[in-house]
C-alpha cells in the first residue's frame, strides 16, 4: 500500500513510515523502551542513521518495509563494527490474527551470518506464555489497523508541507533536533527494565557478534 504521508505524529517524534509506527506500537505494547534516530553512525561511504535505540537491551533496531537488501546488510555490518553495537532488523508491516504476528520477520548476525532464527510470531507467543494473555493482546491490539491512522490535525498538514518541500538537509535538521530534544525528555525518566528487555537480552547475548565483542574485550 502506498504511504498516505511522509510524517507519522508518535510520542513527540515525526516517524518516516506507517511501517516505523507500527513497530513502534509493538515495542510499547511490549514495554521495550526505544529512542527514535538517537545516532548519525559514520561509516566508510558516508553516514548511517539506524532507525531506533533500545538503551535496555543495547541494540539499533532498522526498520524495512520487505527483506533488508545485501546493501543494507552491508550498511549494518559497518555500524556493528564501527560502534560495537548490534544491528537487528524488523521487516514487514505487521499484522495480527487470533494465532499472533504475521507479514513480518526479525533478522540478527549469528554464527553463520545473518539469520532468521526467531520469528516475532515466536516471540509473541512466548510473551502469552511467559507472560500472559494481557501482554499478548495488547501486542495483538497494536498493530491493528485503525481509520483513525490517518486523521491528524491541519497543523501536522502544513508542517508535512513544509518539510517535504524544504531542501533535504534542512527537513533532515529539522526532524533530527526534534527527535534529539524529545529523547532527551525520555532518557530523564526513571524506567526499571521490563521482562520483555530481560527475554530479549538474554537471547542476543547467546548470539555469535555479542559473544565476539566480549571475547574482544
């Protein structure tokens, strides 16, 4: 489907997709705390802007629309090496049916490259199990659809106008204070680590560029 606008309005950041948004809702729904475009990430053939931080869990997490592309992998395997800091993509704008997640994936860099060794479906079901069915529905609720996606104020209308048709570095240092000023705001609140960041964790630290940084240390 094609994008309807170029600006999602979500918890005080202008996200770039619908896609971007639903995931977001996911790591809420999930109680996974996120920073939005946090680090411009330099790299050999110019700069890198890894869609979102998750400070508990100490990885970027990109965004893609379908399966990332050998470019964007070779992207993120120079972040992971310039940064010491793991890359892990969420691909697919997701749904939701009576079973859990679907229409979407998570790939990581394993032993044997990279991977999709756990689904979000996966994920999601161990959240029902570990966790309940509360936890489960509101990931569920989440990515739902709503007409109400696409209502927004005049004012976010304009402000969409505006940017859009400004010179890309302006639009791109407009949005880049904006979100720098709102994660700000949300790295001063106090937050405890959730049982979803613990599960997550837990996994990725079994994986091949974790247990390499620490052998490295």
């Amino acid at each position: 489907m094609r994008e309807r606008r170029q600006v999602y309005h979500h918890q005080g950041y202008r996200l770039r997709s619908y896609t971007e948004l639903l995931w977001a809702r996911v790591l809420e729904a999930a109680d996974i705390f996120y920073l939005y475009e946090p680090d411009l990430v330099r790299v050999d053939d110019g700069f890198y802007l890894p869609d979102f931080w998750l400070p508990n869990v100490g990885i970027y997490v990109e965004v893609k629309g379908k399966r990332p592309t050998e470019e964007e992998i070779q992207k993120a395997d120079a972040v992971m090496t310039r940064t010491g800091r793991e890359v892990v993509f969420l691909y697919g704008k997701p749904e939701s049916d009576k079973s859990g997640l679907f229409n979407c994936g998570m790939q990581v860099r394993g032993a044997g490259g990279w991977t999709d060794s756990i689904s979000p479906f996966d994920l999601h079901d161990l959240v029902r199990q570990m966790l309940g069915t509360a936890a489960w529905a509101r990931i569920h609720v989440a990515v739902q659809q709503d007409d109400m996606d696409w209502v927004r104020p005049i004012g976010h209308i304009l402000e969409e106008f505006f940017l859009t048709t400004a010179d890309r570095p302006d639009m791109e240092k407009v949005l880049r204070e904006t979100h720098a000023e709102t994660n700000r705001v949300r790295l001063a609140e106090h937050r405890e680590v959730s049982v979803c960041e613990q599960g997550l964790k837990w996994y990725l630290d079994r994986h091949e560029f974790r247990k390499s940084q620490r052998g490295a240390a």
